[in-house]
C-alpha cells in the first residue's frame, strides 16, 4: 500500500469502480416525464404559485398554466428562464431540454477527461493550500473524489470495506465500523449531517440521496436534544485522537458559475481547527511526517 505523500490523485481516482449516472440521452422518451410535468414538479418544490412562477419569468398566468399542461411547448430560450429562476441543477436542465425536444444545454465528462485537466489541477492546489487541515471534493452523493495528507490520520480504526471505492463520506463519517465510534459528539455531528443531507433530499428529489439518507438514520445512534444552541455559529465535529480530542468546523466550496454538469455537482468539504489547541496538534502532526507515514487502504 503506497504512503499518502500528496493529494489523493485522479491518477488514482480515474481505476477505480465509479458509481456511473445514467445519462440523460440512454433515458428511453418513453421513461421521460413531460417537460410541464417536470416544471410543475420543481414548481412545487421551490414552493412557488403559478404566479409567481409567471411573475418572475415575466409571462401571463395563462400561459405558465398552459406549459405546465401542456397546451404550450417551450421554446429554448424559455426553459433557460424558468430553470434559472426555479434554480433547477444542471443535469436535471438537461433533462428539460431532452424532454422539450432539444439537444442537452450542458456537457458532462467524467474528472479524469483530459479536457478537465484545468479543473483538476486547479482542486488539488485547493486541497494542498488548506493543509494541514483536512479538505476533501465530493460529488453530489457525497462520493469522495480527492482528499489531502490531513484527511488521512483519521481513518484509523474504520473498517476496510468502508474505504473501498467509491467511498462515501457520510458513510464513512456515521457507520458504526467508521469514523463514528471516534466522534465524541455523534449524536449533535449525525443530527448536523442528517439535516444536511434532508435539506439536499427536498431541494433536489434526487433517489440516490434519499436511499442514502434512510440507511444513515437505520444506524444506532445516541439519544440528543436536538434544540439548536442559539449561541453557536456553527457544528463542530469533535474528534477523539491519541493526540486527545481534536474539534473542527466545517466548510463548503463551489464553483461559482459552472457550465459542466460534473463541475456543478462538485464541492470542496474543508475542516478549520475549532480552538488553538487543535490548531497546533495539526500543525505539528504536518511538521513531524505524521501524515505522511500514515498509510491507506490501496483505492482499487
């Protein structure tokens, strides 16, 4: 198993077993809800009037009923409106357009493309300047793609198939064989992720999601008071280490204006020391080659 002495590459990344979406054009047009099907549907879940929606789009109410049933067929330009201001994701825009009988409106390549290259380099550099604290990429089920040295220490202990690819990170983070018997505030980290993870499920009806988000709450969990701290800014994540409990806060980065579905679907998950002693237990973990030395699981 080599040593971790950099970013988890896409080298890497690109021989292992991918979870692969379907496309949209290998959907049969007979599977495909109808375009005013598929407007209403997202309507609905940024819980907008007709309208409204009509308001917004600067169109009659008459004829936002009429796309929705049917009775009117969308123009390109049309679709583009009423995506933006529903803020329908860009591989359920495709889907859009397929079903209004249009060409997809964005490309989507798998990471390790050449014509990505750019992108790819541009995450790792990300990834490399947040050390020595931990930073990882996920899709949008939450598949790690990249992680940096930091990432590593903190597999100690978790069960090897849950490090097989692909490796989920919300899995990973709340299994009882993973990270979670180390997580000293489970009940209040899992109550974190869980909301998170609902929030994703309703913005987006995304069936992968949903199958996820009912296996994380099937797993044993400690009793927790749920009631917010109206004092805190953020969740910490505390972790039990040899070095004693470490605490972190957590961000996430997107790209700001992606035209690629895979891009969209990208984000960064960066963790920042919650108090000074953590801070330098990190930094002193980097300076000694703690993080180097540690090893992980060969990603097949």
């Amino acid at each position: 198993m080599p040593a971790v002495n950099g970013t988890i590459t896409w080298q890497v990344i690109k021989r292992v077993r991918r979870i692969r979406y379907r496309s949209i054009m290998a959907i049969p047009a007979s599977q495909q809800l109808p375009v005013g099907d598929q407007l209403r549907d997202w309507r609905h879940r940024r819980r907008l009037s007709q309208e409204e929606l009509a308001c917004l789009v600067g169109i009659s109410l008459r004829h936002m009923s009429f796309l929705e049933t049917g009775r009117s067929a969308p123009s390109r330009a049309m679709l583009m409106r009423l995506s933006d201001r529903l803020d329908v994701p860009l591989r359920e825009r495709n889907r859009m357009f397929t079903a209004a009988g249009f060409a997809p409106m964005y490309g989507e390549r798998p990471l390790d493309d050449a014509g990505l290259a750019a992108a790819r380099r541009t995450i790792e550099l990300v990834l490399r300047g947040h050390e020595p604290f931990p930073a990882l990429a996920v899709d949008r089920h939450w598949q790690m793609h990249a992680a940096n040295r930091a990432v590593a220490p903190f597999l100690r202990g978790v069960a090897r198939e849950l490090l097989e690819p692909p490796i989920n990170v919300l899995r990973l983070s709340l299994h009882p064989d993973g990270v979670a018997p180390r997580i000293v505030n489970l009940g209040q980290w899992r109550a974190h992720l869980l909301h998170r993870l609902r929030q994703q499920v309703e913005s987006t009806g995304d069936a992968v999601l949903e199958e996820l988000l009912r296996e994380l709450q099937s797993y044993p969990a400690p009793d927790y008071d749920e009631t917010p701290d109206p004092a805190a800014i953020a969740v910490p994540m505390q972790l039990r280490s040899e070095f004693g409990v470490l605490s972190f806060l957590s961000t996430t980065t997107v790209f700001g204006t992606p035209v690629e579905v895979t891009l969209s679907e990208l984000t960064i998950e960066s963790f920042f020391p919650a108090d000074p002693r953590t801070a330098r237990v990190m930094r002193t973990m980097s300076v000694v080659g703690r993080m180097l030395r540690f090893k992980v699981p060969r990603l097949k």
